[in-house]
C-alpha cells in the first residue's frame, strides 16, 4: 500500500510517498517558490542521485503537477502512474476545536477547514488548495486531514481560556488552540517508549525549537498546557515571531508610526523574533556571530534560551513534575548550546544534564539521552517525524481501526521500532562522529542493535566505525 503525505504552505508543497507494505520511503520531496519566479522541485530517493528540476508553477496545482511528474518521472520516478496510490495524507494546520483526530475529508470537512480559515489566515488557505488539486488528480481515492491542533483538545478549559471578554470566545473562537501538535504527539509517544512506562503515566515537557518553536506540557500522557496560543504567534522568541510580548506597545508603536493591523500583524510574525534582534533567522548564523563575538547575535541567542528555561519552570510545575525534558525540532536535534544554556543552573531542581552527552546530541537521525547519572529528571532529544504520524493516521484510517490518540497504539510504540532510513544515516554520520553511538538511551539501543542485525548492509556499516568496540562493547561477538 502506498501512501502520499503532502504538506502545502503559502510557497512550498512539501510530499512522501511512502510503502506501508515494505515499511520504507520511496521518495521524498519538495516545490518551491510557488507564485514566485525560479520555481523547482527537489527529490531524494534512497541510492538514487538527487534531483532538481527547475518549472515554473503558478499555484498549488501546478506545484502538485511537477511533484507528480517527478515521482512519476521514466529515469527518477519512483512509482508508475499515480494509480498506485491508496490515499494521501494531508497535513492541516489549523482543525479549531471541531477535531480531536485525524478525519477522512468528506465535502461537509471541507466546507468546516474553509469556515476556520478566519482563523488561520497564512496556513488554512493553502493547505486548503493543495486538497483541492490533490482531490483533482487522484480523485478516486480517499484523502485525510491530520491536524496540528488536534493533539491539544486535552488542554483544560481554564488553560486555554484567556482573560479576555468571554463573548469574543463565544463569538469569534478566540482561545489558545496550540500547534505542532502532530510533532508533540510523536515526540511524546517516544518519550514513554524511552522512559519505559504507559504513556498515560508520563508527564513530560517537550520543546519543539525550530524556525517555529512551541513548548508542550505533557500531563498523564496528554496535552495539557503549550506556548503558542489563539495563533502561533504566541510564546517562544522564533526566527521571525516575537513571542510573548506587552500587546500594549503594538499600539504604542501603531500610533508612533501611524501603521495599520495588518502591517503590525506583519511586522510580529515576520520582522521580529531572531530577525528583529539580529536581522538572521537561522540558529547556525547566530551562532556563527556569536563565536565571532557579535554582541547582538550573543543578546538573542540569550533570550532564546531565557524564554526557554522559564516554559521550562513553568510547565513542570504545571504537570505537577516532569519526568523528562525532552528537545526536537532543527534547534532543539542540533544546538547543544542553545540546551545547554536553557538547562543550565537547574540542579537543585533535579534537572542535571551532563555536557558532554549533550555537547555530542546533534544528530536527526537518533534518539540521544543527554541527561547526567544523577538528575531525577530526564532529558532527551528526539528526532521529531510528523510523516510518521501522517502515514499511521491515513493507514489506520482507510482500514477503520484507528481512534483518537488516547485509545490507540501507533507502532512507533512498539520498543522494538526503528525508522528504517534513518537507522542508514545514522551509520553513516556514526563513521565521522562514533560517539553518538554512546549517548543512546538503553531501549532504543536494543532496538537499533536488533536491527543491524537484520540488515547486511547496515551490519557491515556498523563494523566499520572506529572505535565501534568502546561506544558498544561487545557488538563484534554479538553480530558474528
Ligand atoms: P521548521 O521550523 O521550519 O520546520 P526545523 O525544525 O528544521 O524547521 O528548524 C529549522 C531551524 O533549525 C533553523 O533555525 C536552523 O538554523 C536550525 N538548525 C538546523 N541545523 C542546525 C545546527 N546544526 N545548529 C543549530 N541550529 C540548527
């Protein structure tokens, strides 16, 4: 069975097209710079070359032409015709509080996205288009929404409620809704698996730390409290957002500088945050500026980590407790500096990370624990995968056995779970940097060494890693 997964932005269809049966991704890729001028589609197949094919697309349907072309495509296709799809995921951002889980789009859902729209003006419009033109080309098959904010309808209402006029919650919708949610799910499902308990019985703090980035407060297995709010507009500093901020000064600064809604509303969503500060957005840069002793890049990457470090206070108090901290997402995978200076000063709060394991953490391709001996807490970093959860939802759905997350498994449950793809890059990165190997948490390790020992390749991969007997001591008996 093969499943496409699409995520359709304002510039960008991103899509997988993954075989349920074989467990494996046949490609991945992406179109962008819709609407703009120069746009091209990249495509990764695992052992193929990567390709780029520069076309113009007017719109999303266009986009979705060249991504179908590509992955139809005689020399770097991956499947024939489009007819070997049963179903394609889609990834909507803004569910409001009509759903708690995934849904198959029926034209009543449809009609309900368009009808939220109000709320998400950047996101839902052109999630939207990209169901339609998908809708247009595999018109046969059936297409699921898998909403970001689902995951969140566990949030109590006196968390999501805000002190505002009621009646503009009656009237309008205005709450905290919380996003990232198909990332939260994931990343909280795994935690359990690394903590070894019922996810039901977990209380867990996770920071999603990307170009977006939304912090989750985890109760009993179950989202209870997060940053981003009525939009994603709200709580952590971003690459562009500003976060939480006195609404007064954007009145303040609407009168000095006689700008309108929409030009603030413009100026906070994209001009601010890591930009407004330092004028980049990417964490590498800022860090870059920071080793070059750049005052301004050393200010932001600061706050960043400050904002962090107070979510973090607040939510464990919040869930009574964490038992882990858990990091995903580009910052949160890669920075040690930005969790380091986000955890430091911590320990008589039980929260101890040990610097070294934490200065070796930067990897998208494992599971690393990076938490000290003696901390009560712990602390993870987990590759975030949304597909992941795409792919589960959409099978589960087209067999009729899948359930809102809290009366449901995903296999990624499964201790014994392991991405095939990544297992692959992971052995490789493992050649230039084999401490990884050492910092991963006793569970996933199990399942990492059971499935070396399924694949050839990746066996003999493993036996060529320097050093391999330090940071796994006895992997040479235990494969031969
Ligand atoms: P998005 O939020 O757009 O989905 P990601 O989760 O991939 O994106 O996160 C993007 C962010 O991750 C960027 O700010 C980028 O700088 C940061 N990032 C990626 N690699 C590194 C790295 N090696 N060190 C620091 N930051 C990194």
């Amino acid at each position: 069975m093969i499943i496409l997964c699409l995520n359709c932005g304002s510039s960008s269809v991103k899509y997988r097209l993954y075989n349920w049966d074989e467990r494996r991704t046949l490609a991945a890729g992406i179109v962008e710079r819709i609407g703009i001028k120069d746009s091209f589609c990249e495509q990764e197949v695992a052992g193929k070359e990567h390709i780029r094919i520069p076309q113009d697309c007017q719109d999303h349907r266009q986009a979705l032409q060249l991504a179908v072309s590509t992955m139809t495509h005689p020399r770097y296709g991956v499947i024939k015709d489009m007819s070997c799809i049963s179903a394609v995921g889609h990834r909507v951002v803004h569910g409001g509080e009509k759903f708690a889980k995934s849904v198959i789009i029926t034209p009543e859902i449809y009609k309900t996205f368009e009808d939220l729209s109000d709320l998400a003006p950047l996101h839902n419009p052109p999630n939207l288009m990209g169901i339609k033109a998908a809708q247009e080309f595999m018109p046969d098959i059936p297409h699921m929404a898998i909403m970001d904010t689902a995951w969140h309808q566990t949030m109590p209402e006196h968390v999501y409620t805000y002190a505002l006029p009621y009646e503009w919650y009656t009237k309008y919708g205005v709450r905290r809704y919380g996003f990232h949610g198909t990332s939260f799910l994931y990343v909280a499902k795994r935690a359990a698996v690394l903590l070894e308990k019922n996810p039901f019985e977990c209380n867990l703090v996770i920071c999603h730390i990307g170009n977006g980035a939304s912090v989750n407060a985890v109760k009993n297995g179950v989202s209870y409290d997060t940053s981003m709010g009525f939009t994603p507009l709200e709580g952590m500093m971003m690459g562009t957002r500003c976060g939480d901020h006195d609404t007064a000064i954007d009145f303040f600064i609407m009168q000095k500088e006689n700008k309108s809604p929409q030009e603030m509303n413009s100026i906070l969503n994209k001009k601010s945050g890591l930009l407004g500060i330092t004028g980049k957005t990417d964490m590498r840069d800022i860090q870059d500026a920071v080793d070059r002793n750049d005052d301004m890049a050393s200010l932001a990457l600061e706050m960043e980590c400050y904002r962090i470090k107070k979510y973090l206070g607040s939510y464990c108090f919040a869930v009574g407790g964490a038992h882990a901290i858990v990091f995903t997402a580009g910052i949160g995978e890669m920075s040690d500096i930005v969790r380091e200076k986000s955890l430091q000063g911590l320990e008589s709060l039980g929260i101890v990370f040990d610097p070294e394991k934490n200065r070796i953490a930067k990897t998208r391709n494992s599971e690393s624990e990076i938490s000290a001996k003696n901390s009560k807490v712990k602390i993870f970093v987990v590759p975030t995968d949304e597909e992941r959860v795409l792919i589960e939802d959409v099978v589960h759905l087209l067999d009729g056995t899948y359930q809102i997350h809290t009366q449901f498994t995903y296999r990624f449950q499964d201790p014994e779970y392991m991405n095939t793809l990544r297992c692959l890059e992971f052995a490789e990165e493992c050649q230039k940097k084999p401490e990884l190997l050492g910092i991963m948490p006793l569970i996933y390790k199990k399942a990492f060494l059971k499935e070396v020992k399924k694949q050839e390749g990746l066996k003999k991969r493993i036996q060529q890693i320097p050093d391999v007997q330090k940071y796994l001591p006895g992997i040479e008996k235990e494969l031969n």
